[in-house]
C-alpha cells in the first residue's frame, strides 16, 4: 500500500492550511496572480483526482463488488467453501488478496484487464452456470498465465518459500517445496484448483473417445482379454462382480453379445470383497458383493511374511458384455501414460511407473488425485497402470 498515493479530506484541509501558512493562498486569491492560481488549481485538481481514483480502486477491490455480476455468484460459492474463506488460523485471502497483485504495474493492468468483466456483464456472456462452466477452463488458464508470468505475486504476498517451517509440513510438501525453490517454480505450477473447482479438460474426453475404440476388438486366437473401463460382470454361480480396468479375462468363450470367462486372483484372509492382481500386491482386479464372495473357488491359502497374514489365490467365472473388454493391452497402456503425462507434467516431469513399487503408487496417486481433474474412474485406470508397471513387478 505505501507505493500508492492516497488522499482523504484531513490531509487535503492540511493541504490548504499549509498554503495559509505560506501566503500562497492569499496570492491564489488574488487577481493580479491568475497564472498561478491557474497552475495551483490544477495541483489541487490532480491531487483530488488522484484520491478519488484511489477510492474508486481501493472499492472494486472489495468482495461485495466483485460479485455483484450476476456470474461470479458461481466462483463465489467455491470461494466460501474453500480454507481460504475459513480455516483454523481465522485468516481470509479476499478476491483482490489472490487476484489483485500490489505491484503498481501489475495492480494497474489487473484493473484495466478486469474491465472485460464488465464488457461480459453487459454483453450477458455468462448468463447461467452451464454458460459458465463452458468457459471455465478458458478463464482459469488465464489467471494461471497471469500467476506464472507475475511469479504467483498475490500468492506470495502471504506465502514464502523462505519463512516455511519445513519440519512441520508432510514428508511429500517437505519435498515438494523443496523441489520448487531448487528448480525456480512458482506456486501456480502446483496449486490449481485450491479455492475455485478444477476445469474439465478436453484431454479427459478425447482419451476415453480413443480408448473407446477398442471395445468389443478381439479374435479367437486371443488368449487374454482385458477390461477397458469399470465395468459390471455377474458371477456364474451368483452375485456380482466390479471388475477394475486391466481385469484379465481367460478361458473365455463368446455367446452373442456376452463373454463368458474366467478370473484369477488374491483374497486377503479377512477382506475377501477386493480381488488383487498378485499375492501382497494391491493391484485390484475386482470388488465383490456378498453373494459373489459365497461363490468363488480357492485354489490354494499361503502366509505372506510381508504383510504377515493369510492370501487366498481363488477363480471364479463371469459373464459381461462385449463392448466392455478388448484384446489390446498396448491401448490401455498407452491410455494410461496419456494420464501420467497429461495430468501429473502440471507439477512436476512425470514420473516413470517403475520408480515405486506396486503398494507404494496407491499412497503417492492418492495424495495428488485433487490436485488434478481425473475423475474417479481415471484415477483408478492411472493407479492399476503404475502398479501393473512397477518396479517389483515381473
């Protein structure tokens, strides 16, 4: 605030006593000095033009005229349910405290730029929330370029890399900050998506479009076939199955429409509803409603010294749809990385499938998930993907 000039009716009273006191004002009273009355009435012009412009700033910075659009009634609603509204420390970050930085360049071009606010008002650009959510994405990269290019100005006002007391952050914030003021990043590149809801990609359609491609796509000398999505399967002997995607499918025959066919996996004794790739590993193949856990088959029980209980290795057979399954590993592969690189390159250089090991990459999506704007299925299509390919994996 203090690069700023501000004025108020005291100083400005100051201002004209000062003049008393010097006999100026005497002189700008005087006839025989109207240049100088001329010059000074301008000085005192500005200087009430320049407070009133400071007003006029200091009140489009407050909340209540920021929403007074009709549309910002929408990021205001993710605004007050956001920490940045309310949170154990009592402290709020308004519109203007993230959006407004206090540099006095770029304080100026954010009010010029926020002028097309206006324009969109007047033109009715975003007249409801389906309007608005079509232009999410475009107006949130937007502000993000705006923060990469200021260097997250606003963010920083309140946040420093240099005042963080590291030993009291998470062991993956501890590294991530780290990380950031080693390799020069800004705050912006890795905290979307805090106050306002994360925009839809179009990556995100166009990659389950191209998946979608595949389904149904097998032939008879196929011995394996995998699951593109979640899907449903029912249980020959009864219940249902969920299968995850990467679900291997043998033994399997085809009847119209349906598959029928065969699915191995690991029980831990106890948790008998998931279905896991491999013995220890919790790569999860299927979740099993009741009726389905009564009708599996165990192949063999064995202890597991490293998670020091009982595994059960079972089969069980299902029937599901056609469309649901394909011949084509490499496409789901390559539909997971397409995750990897699309969704976890914001942050940081995406990170190779054998870096962790299988259980390790449940714990690490897990804590970026909402940071990203996966959905529920993806997330769990880029989970089993790393898992499938770690590096305690054959």
């Amino acid at each position: 605030m203090s690069s700023r000039l501000s004025f108020n009716y005291n100083e400005l009273t100051l201002f004209i006593v000062f003049l008393h006191a010097i006999g100026l004002w005497e002189k700008i009273m005087s006839k025989q000095k109207l240049p100088i009355v001329g010059s000074l009435v301008l000085v005192v012009l500005g200087a009430v033009a320049l407070w009133g412009g400071q007003q006029v700033l200091k009140a489009t910075n407050s909340p209540e005229f920021c929403v007074s659009c009709h549309s910002m009634e929408h990021p205001r609603a993710e605004w007050e349910g956001s920490s940045h509204f309310s949170n154990a420390k009592g402290v709020r970050a308004e519109c203007a405290d993230c959006h407004v930085p206090q540099d006095g360049t770029h304080y100026l071009k954010a009010k010029v730029t926020a002028l097309k606010d206006i324009w969109y008002t007047m033109t009715n650009k975003l007249p409801d929330k389906a309007a608005y959510e079509a232009h999410r994405a475009e107006m949130a990269q937007r502000v993000w370029d705006e923060m990469k290019e200021n260097d997250s100005m606003t963010c920083r006002s309140c946040h420093s890399l240099d005042a963080m007391e590291l030993s009291a952050q998470t062991a993956l914030a501890q590294q991530s900050h780290t990380n950031a003021k080693a390799n020069g990043q800004t705050c912006i590149d890795c905290h979307k998506g805090l106050v306002h809801f994360l925009p839809e990609t179009t990556d995100n359609a166009a990659g389950a479009n191209e998946l979608a491609k595949y389904s149904g796509q097998f032939a008879t000398i196929d011995k394996t076939l995998y699951t593109l999505a979640i899907s449903t399967a029912q249980v020959i002997k009864g219940g249902e199955a969920r299968l995850m995607p990467f679900a291997e499918l043998n033994n399997w025959k085809e009847n119209n429409e349906k598959i029928s066919a065969t699915i191995q996996g690991w029980q831990q004794v106890g948790a008998e509803s998931l279905v896991y790739m491999d013995l220890g590993k919790r790569i999860t193949v299927a979740v099993l409603d009741e009726d389905a856990k009564a009708n599996v088959t165990t192949v063999k029980t064995v202890h597991d010294e490293v998670t020091d209980s009982d595994w059960k290795q079972i089969a069980f057979d299902v029937n599901l749809a056609k469309a649901d399954i394909s011949a084509d590993l490499n496409a789901l592969n390559v539909f997971g990385q397409n995750l990897n690189q699309t969704h976890c390159s914001g942050c940081h250089a995406p990170i190779n499938a054998d870096h962790y090991t299988a259980n390790q990459w449940i714990g690490v999506v897990n804590s970026m998930k909402d940071r990203t704007s996966m959905t529920d299925d993806q997330v769990r299509a880029l989970t089993i993907y790393l898992q499938r390919n770690a590096k305690d994996m054959k």
